[in-house]
C-alpha cells in the first residue's frame, strides 16, 4: 500500500484530490475525497438514481475504463490529448487512479488553461494550442462531458505547446450509445466546441473586469 498521508495533494477537485506520485514524480495519483465517498454521492441522488450500483459513483473506476476505451479504439490524433492510465493501485487515502503527470519542459506541473489565460490572456500560444485540438478532436469525436477550461493543462515543451484533458473524459459507452454517437459525432463536436469557445470569451470577460473564478486559479500547487 503506498503511503500518502505525509503527502500534500497539488490539485483538488469537486470529488477528488490529485497527487504527485512519491516514487514516480511523472505520475499523479487520484484519490476520492472522504465527504465524496459514492455511497455519500449515490444518497445525494433522487429515484431512481438512488437504485444505481456504487461504482456507478467511484469517479476513478468510471474515469480508469473511460480512458482505457479511449486509448484502446481512437487514434493517435485524440489520444495525444489525453493522458496514460496505470490502473488503480491501493494508498493509505484508498484505491488511486494512477495517470501520468503532465509536466512542462522545466518539470513543473502544467497549468490548467483556465489558470493560463486568466494570466496571459488568449496569446498566441493559447490560441494556437486550442486550435490544434480542435482540429485533432474533429477526427472522431469522444462523447466525454462538457470541455471546461478547467478540465485541460496547457503544456509546454522546449518549441511547443499542447493542450491535454486531465478531467470529464465521460463514461466508456454502451454498444447502442456508441452506434447513437456514431452518427451524431459532428453534432456532439459543434455542441462541446462552442461551449469551450463561450466559457474562455467568460473568462476574458471576467479577466477584463478583474473578476477571476479564484475558487479555480487557486486549486494547483506548482
């Protein structure tokens, strides 16, 4: 069992709390929150959520088979967007998912772009990584959740930058939602597109009239 309780996490997020590996410092380690247990979730829900299994509420369990669909049946264009799974290992915090860590060229902690723009605004390299994953995305879309700002890290290496999704991959689908989600993939990529597009014009807005979403900027220790 590896030993977390001498750690500090770097991230958190609406349900879980984000390591960096003790041993491995290129890996993050997922750990729920302990007041967003999924039975703590589950009791949350109305009828008949309320008759779901747990692991339909384990954020690890359901984010760990969505990035192994991802990674086992979609091509290099939208797998260089996302990060590696290693599977859920046991900590003294309980079970991790055990991704890779996305770091820039000096071995700090990629910001999330949210946290980019809000200090840099919409520059050149923003600018030019989000059009780069627009077009990768476009490839053949994953049905993940809604594409928030906070949900990606801006990564820079020695002569580039791309954008990486670390969070709301979604659930692996249903053989019949995969059929649905075929045909209606370019309908699925308008919808995710526009609404990325009008949650970073927000944080401009935002940015402009010195009214930043602190609650996200301060949530990674670099």
């Amino acid at each position: 069992m590896l030993k977390l309780t001498d750690s500090t996490p770097f991230s958190s997020g609406g349900n879980r709390l984000c390591y960096r590996h003790p041993h491995n410092p290129d890996r993050c380690l997922k750990v729920l929150r302990p007041d967003r247990t999924p039975a703590i979730r589950r009791n949350e829900k109305s009828f008949p959520a309320k008759l779901r299994p747990l692991e339909y509420f384990d954020e690890n369990l359901v984010e760990f088979k969505a990035l192994n669909h991802l990674h086992t049946y979609y091509p290099d264009a939208i797998r260089k967007h996302l990060p590696e799974t290693f599977g859920l290992i046991s900590t003294d915090k309980g079970l991790a998912h055990m991704t890779s860590l996305i770091l820039d060229h000096d071995g700090l902690i990629s910001q999330t772009l949210e946290q980019y723009v809000w200090e840099h605004g919409l520059n050149s390299i923003a600018a030019q990584s989000i059009s780069k994953f627009k077009l990768s995305w476009q490839t053949r879309t994953p049905h993940t959740r809604d594409l928030i700002p906070h949900n990606f890290v801006l990564q820079h290496t020695d002569d580039t930058a791309r954008l990486v999704l670390i969070d709301g991959f979604g659930r692996k689908p249903s053989t019949v939602a995969s059929l649905f989600r075929y045909f209606s993939k370019r309908r699925i990529y308008k919808r995710r597109i526009l609404d990325l597009d009008q949650r970073i014009e927000r944080l401009l807005e935002r940015k402009s009239n010195r009214n930043g979403p602190d609650e996200r900027l301060n949530n990674l220790i670099r």
